[in-house]
C-alpha cells in the first residue's frame, strides 16, 4: 500500500517537473511585462504583436515548410525501408537495422556538420533546400523504428492469404499490409513532424544567408533578450499539437471499439 502511495508520488512529481517550465511559458505569455522576474497584469499584446513581426512569422512559415516537407518524404522513405528490411534475408535485416541506429544515437553535431561536408563537396549551395534535406535525413530513421516494430506485431500470414485469395502484391500491400501498420506510420510522422520543429544543430549548420527557422530566429534573439511574442508563439503552437494529440487518441479509440464490435 505504502509502495503504491510512493510510486503515486513520484509518478506526479516526475508529471510537474516535466510540465512546469511549459505551463509557466503559457501564463507568461499573458504577462504584461516584457521581463520574466515578476507578473505586471494580463494582457493580450504579446499574441498581437506575434502577427506583427515579420521576422518570426517568416521563421515560422520556414519552420513549417522544412516540417511538412520532411515528414511527408521522411514518412514514405522510412515506412518502404521498414518494409525492405522487414522482408530481407536475416542477416541483410540485421545488419540494416544496425545501420539505422547509428544515426539515432549519432550526436546532432556530427550529422550536421557531415551534412554540410557533404553538400560542400557536392557544391550544393546552403539553402532551404539543403535544410530540407538534412531534416529528411535527419528523421527517415526515427520512422523506420515507428513502423517497423507494427510489422513484427502484424499476422506473417496476412499477405500470403491476400495474394492466394488473387490481389497481387500491391494491392495486397495497400489493402492488407498499410492498415495493419498505420498506427506505426502515424506515430513515426507524428515523430518526423516534432523532430524536424525542434532542431536548431542540424538547421544551423545547413542553412543559407536570409533562411532561418524558429530555432535559428530564438538562438539569436537570446543575446539582447528573448521577444515576449515567442511565448505567445510557443503557446499556440504547444496548444495545436494538443487538439492534434487528442483528436489523433481519439480517433484511435473509436477505431479499437469498432474491432471489439465486430469481433
């Protein structure tokens, strides 16, 4: 009983330290002062200003540029190799999967600067392309480890019946194999998307002059003082992912119910 009381406690502490520092961001926001030392009243201006400021909504649109293009190719290419190695030979799949972690563990200083010494050598001109290409090069891998665990899970069988019942192999594929492991590819874009957002090492050393995401715009902003419009910024875009999250779960949850019926 005790055991449970203490693992209740620390449950909730390991909760508050993780949620803190975002729920203080989120009142501050609201701060009428532009100083983080104290509350001044609450006001609205920050988020007014926010769409105002061209810098950071120029940061944003790259922001999100960079994010959605490098999930949706991060998506394909992670979700064909998962689907590669998952059907090789043993030892090629072994040695594949070995390959995909070293860039997960991999420091991101060492994947941009190999990034930049690569696009230099190919004399690829630092850009928004290139950023777009290290954040897809970047987050294939975190994909491939989101969809390849859902094909060990999935029936080995599925697309051997499918292809005796007369779908040929991309129909059974798209049919039989895509919804078995959907979640996986979700939850691997889910990650890309959020990755990509949040990198500022792998963005900094391969952007060109005049391109610069949220992380680029924050990291310079910090030397004369974090604009409070950023809080407001961070706000929003903590609280669309949310929406997003909760939508997401609950789809999912009706998908599971709708099995159970049918079962």
């Amino acid at each position: 009983m005790v055991k449970d009381k203490i693992s209740k406690v620390y449950t909730w502490l390991i909760f508050v330290f993780l949620y803190a520092p975002i729920l203080i961001l989120i009142i501050y926001s609201f701060n009428a002062s532009r100083l983080r030392g104290g509350w001044s009243g609450f006001t609205l201006k920050w988020y007014i200003d926010l769409f105002h400021n061209e810098q950071v909504l120029n940061a944003l649109y790259n922001t999100l540029i960079v994010a959605i293009v490098a999930t949706i190719a991060s998506t394909i290419l992670g979700t064909l190799a998962a689907l590669g190695i998952y059907y090789s030979k043993p030892s090629l799949k072994r040695a594949a999967l070995a390959l995909n972690q070293i860039p997960v563990v991999n420091p991101d200083i060492v994947i941009a600067v190999s990034l930049m010494s690569l696009f230099g050598i190919l004399k690829i001109k630092l850009g928004l392309s290139t950023m777009i290409l290290s954040h897809i090069v970047f987050c294939t891998p975190y994909v491939l480890l989101s969809v390849y665990p859902k094909l060990n899970q999935m029936d080995q069988n599925l697309l051997e019946a499918a292809m005796d019942l007369g779908a040929k192999p991309m129909m059974a594929l798209r049919k039989v194999v895509l919804p078995e492991i959907l979640p996986g590819i979700v939850t691997g874009m889910l990650i890309a998307f959020t990755l990509s957002i949040d990198d500022f090492v792998i963005s900094f050393f391969n952007t060109g002059h005049g391109i610069s995401n949220l992380g680029i715009t924050i990291y310079s902003m910090a030397r004369r003082g974090v604009n409070p419009s950023i809080n407001a910024l961070s706000t929003i875009m903590f609280g669309s992912l949310l929406i997003l999250l909760l939508i997401i779960n609950k789809r999912s949850n009706g998908d599971r119910k709708g099995k159970l019926i049918e079962k």
